[in-house]
C-alpha cells in the first residue's frame, strides 16, 4: 500500500508541474505579443509624427519662406522664389532636357535617340527643399535618373546592330592554287556594361550643354579558324567524276549551275553541309531549266532535272575523303551514271544529301562540269597513313524485274501503230561496302548503306482505229458534200436568195481541268532521270 500511495503522490507531483511551466509559457507569450504591438505602435506614432513633421515643414515652406537671393538649382536662378515658384521652374528646366539627344558610339557608329525616350527623371522636390537650406549665392547641383529598362531595351535593339561578327578566314581555289583572306576579330556590345556607363553619365551630364556622349563598351571575340589554319587545306581527301551528255541542252545546264553553286564551300569543323540548301530553289529564277527527272515511278519534264546527278557525284567524293554521311537517300529507279548504291538522290524537303566534318580542320569542296565530265574534288588535312587505302563496292542482292507493258489504246490512231513513252526499269536491292587496304591486304568490309529501287513496266500507247472506220467516214463526208452541193444548185435556179437555216449550235467543248502541272523537283520530290 505504501508503495501504491508514494507512485501516486509523484504523478499528481509532476502534472502539477507540468500545469505551472504551460502557464508560466502562456504568460510570457501574452507578455511578448504586448510588447511587439506596443513597439509598432510607438514606431507608427514617431513614423506619423514625422511625416506629419515634414508636412508642416513643406506648408510653412510654401507659406512664408522664400529661398535666399542668388541661390542656384543647377543653372537655374531660384533665389527669392518661395517654394511651388522654384518648383515650377525646375520642373520646366527638367523638361527641357528630355529633348536633349544622347548619341553613343558604336565601332565607328553614331546611335542617337532622346534622354525623354529613355524616361528621365530628377527629384525635384527634394532639391528645392533643400535650397531652402542654402546661404545667399550659393547652387546646387541636381542628379538625374533614367528608366532601366528602356535603357537596356534600346542598347539591345539599337546599339548591338553594329556589333561585327568574327569571321573565319577564307578559303577560294582559282588557276589550280589557293587564296586565303584573312579571318577578323569580333567587337560586340557589352549590354550590360554599356546600359550602365549610359546611366552613370546621364547622373551627372544631363544638364550640360551639348549633347550627352557615350562610348558603349567593346568586348572582343576572336575567329575559330585563322589563316594559319587554313593554310593546311591543301591535300586531296577524295575525288570522283561522273559523265553526262553535252548534247542534253537543258539538262547539261542544270547540271552546271548546280555544280556552280557548290563549288567553293568550305565546311568548317562540326559543321554539317546540305546540298539541298546550296542549289535550292530548283526555279527559273535559281538559274535551272526543264529537264526530265523521275516523279512517282515516271521520267517528267521538271525545272531542275538532273541535279541528282550532282549530288551523287558529291557523295562519292565525300565517301572517299570519310567524312561522315549524315543524310542520304537513293534514287525510286536505277540511274546509269554510278553502280547502284552509289547514287544520292535530292527531292524536295525529304531527300537530301547532307555530311559532317568530321575532322579537325576545314575541308574545301571543289566541283568543276567542262567537257561533259563532272568532278568533285575535296580538299583538307590528310593525316591517314600511306599504306591505308579504301574501295568501295557495290553488291546486287535482288534484281526485280519489270513486268507486263502498261498498254494505253488511243482510238484516234490505226491499228499497228505503237509509241513507247517510257523504257522498261529493272528494279534492285543493292547493298554498298566500304573495303579498306593496308599495303593492298584487306583489313576489313562495313555495309555503308541499303539500297532498293523500284521496277518499272514499259509504257505503250496502241492505236485501235480499225481501216473500215476510216472507209465508211470517207463516205458520209462525200453524201454531205453532194447534198450540199445539190442545195446550191436549186437555190441558183430559182433566182431568189432564200435565207440558210441557223446552223445547229455546236455544243460548247467542256472546259477541262488545268493539266496537272509537274511541280518543281524542290516542292513534290521528282528525281533525277538516268544520263542517256
């Protein structure tokens, strides 16, 4: 029992205990709420009692002081004037200068626009109070803000329009050798630095006489690539040629031009090369000419015919200087200027032939079509060893062929006669290798690309007008003709001219629909045709 008794006498010990310290807590949270409110209340009341201060001290300026005589607000004479007179004049001194041009000078350029554009600014009040304060001739001077931000609006649109570019140095090949132009360092705006410079001067130089003048600050950036570097772009990488017909006006044209606007690039490296973006748009206004070229399993006239054969001859050069291929696509039918596999085709916005440079120097493309030959040559870096050469093949895997004529009957020509308007296509799978030699042992074999190209039927039109068709025609038009002249002959016996019936109205020939345009090779995809 004494046990239970003593257990429970130090439990209700300790609750006791535990109710004091809540109350204790309790009271001193109370005691510190108070104590805050009190202290923002004193802090309210001081904070009123000021501004209730400083009105009083405006009012009784405005009311019965005048500023000593001679005292200046910048350059203007406010001595004597009480405090809205002194006021009034400042604040139209201030709009004065808002028309005032600040003109920052940009790598030899003049930038102007207007202090009021980028939202001047001054405390007025808070200098003619403090004039008040001044002694008889004695000035002030004032300081000036801006708006940020339209401060670094018109550094980024307007000043950073005369930023130069670095440029790498040049690369061109003419009468078989090379001129390098020389690459330029970069001068571009410092933006931030430059919006600040304008804002510390505009502080103080406001309020001059002359316009308000800044140099923006300059950083330069130098060219990834220099002359030096391009002085080691002088060994063949790859070459190849393919031939075309001289004799293929249109085409041969096409072929030139396309050549032309490739011929000189220079590929920097990590940069990709896009033969579509070179030639494009295939247009008269580009320079090309209608020529035949492949569209939907048929030989089209289209602007641009033949250029495949260009891009083709690129990739065979491309292939052998190893630069990386990063777009290709073969032709949908066999051409006859490069084995199958070996071809790149260029259609529209979804078959291009693209490449990377994946050396550590810039490479030159050269083309050249003369003589019905064209030839690409690029130039680069050679560092492969000598005794490593490479090959390429190209292995059949299917040959599919054509199948039956797709015959069209025309009812206007006889029978036996036939014109063939497409020439039958065996199609291909083709697979393209990649060998490489070391002292002319073969080290390995890599499958480069899939190939598949499509096979085509021969098209005919027949003609299936039969000869006693042609016979009885003969005869109604000579029944009509001596009716015809019957009609004559009684209408002159008669002596009398008798009115001639309206002819029956010949229906009008229906309109038919515009013949479905064979669009340019750049917009719907049409392919190269075959060289004949």
């Amino acid at each position: 029992m004494a046990t239970e008794y003593s257990y429970r006498k130090r439990s209700r010990q300790r609750k006791l205990r535990r109710k004091r310290r809540m109350i204790i807590l309790s009271v001193c949270a109370v005691l510190l709420i108070a104590l805050i409110i009190v202290i923002c209340a004193v802090c309210f009341r001081n904070k009123s009692k000021n501004t209730e201060n400083m009105d009083n001290i405006t009012t009784e300026i405005k009311e019965n002081e005048k500023i000593k005589d001679g005292v200046f607000i910048q350059s203007v004479a406010v001595g004597g004037k009480n405090y809205n007179e002194a006021l009034q004049v400042v604040d139209e001194y201030i709009e004065t200068l808002s028309s005032k041009e600040l003109i920052v000078s940009v790598n030899g350029n003049s930038v102007t626009t207007t202090l009021g554009k980028l939202g001047l600014s001054c405390d007025t009040e808070k200098y003619v109070r403090d004039a008040f304060e001044l002694k008889e001739n004695e000035s002030i001077s004032l300081q000036f803000d801006l708006n940020s931000s339209k401060v670094d609006k018109f550094v980024k649109n307007k000043c950073t329009d005369y930023n130069i570019q670095a440029k790498n140095a040049g690369l061109k090949r003419k009468n078989g050798e090379f001129k390098i132009t020389k690459s330029k360092t970069g001068k571009q705006v410092d933006e931030a630095a430059t919006a600040s410079l304008i804002m510390s001067t505009v502080a103080t130089s406001a309020a001059g006489s002359y316009p308000v003048n800044v140099n923006a600050v300059i950083s330069e950036t130098q060219p990834d690539y220099t002359s030096e570097d391009m002085e080691k772009c002088d060994d063949i990488l790859g070459k190849f040629s393919t031939t075309f017909s001289e004799g293929e006006i249109q085409r041969s044209h096409n072929l030139r031009n396309a050549v032309g606007f490739i011929d000189g690039s220079v590929v920097y490296p990590g940069e990709t090369f896009s033969v579509a973006d070179k030639i494009y748009p295939l247009s008269a206004d580009n320079g090309y000419e209608e020529a035949p070229s492949y569209a939907d399993g048929e030989v089209v006239e289209s602007l641009g015919g033949g250029v495949c054969q260009v891009s083709t001859t690129l990739y065979n050069a491309v292939l052998r200087a190893e630069l990386e291929i990063v777009e290709r696509s073969p032709h949908s039918m066999v051409v006859t200027y490069v084995q199958p596999s070996m071809d790149a085709a260029i259609a529209g916005d979804y078959k291009d032939l693209k490449f990377s440079n994946n050396t550590d120097t810039p490479i030159y493309i050269q083309g050249v079509a003369s003589g019905g030959v064209i030839t690409f040559t690029v130039y680069g870096d050679e560092t492969r060893p000598t005794e490593r050469s490479i090959e390429f093949q190209s292995v059949k895997v299917e040959t599919i062929q054509p199948g039956k004529d797709i015959v069209t009957e025309d009812k206007t020509q006889p029978e036996g006669y036939e014109k063939v308007t497409q020439q039958a296509h065996v199609g291909y799978v083709a697979n393209l290798y990649k060998i490489i030699y070391e002292n002319g042992v073969e080290q390995s074999r890599e499958k480069i690309n899939y190939s598949k190209y499509n096979a085509e039927p021969r098209h005919v039109i027949v003609g299936t007008k039969k000869a006693e068709d042609d016979k009885n025609n003969d005869n109604k038009k000579d029944k009509n003709k001596n009716k015809n002249k019957k009609q004559n002959n009684d209408a002159q016996n008669n002596n009398t001219v008798k009115p001639t019936e309206a002819p029956e109205q010949v229906p009008e020939t229906p309109q038919t629909e515009e013949p479905v345009q064979t669009e340019d090779s750049s917009q719907t995809g049409t392919e190269d045709t075959t060289a004949q």
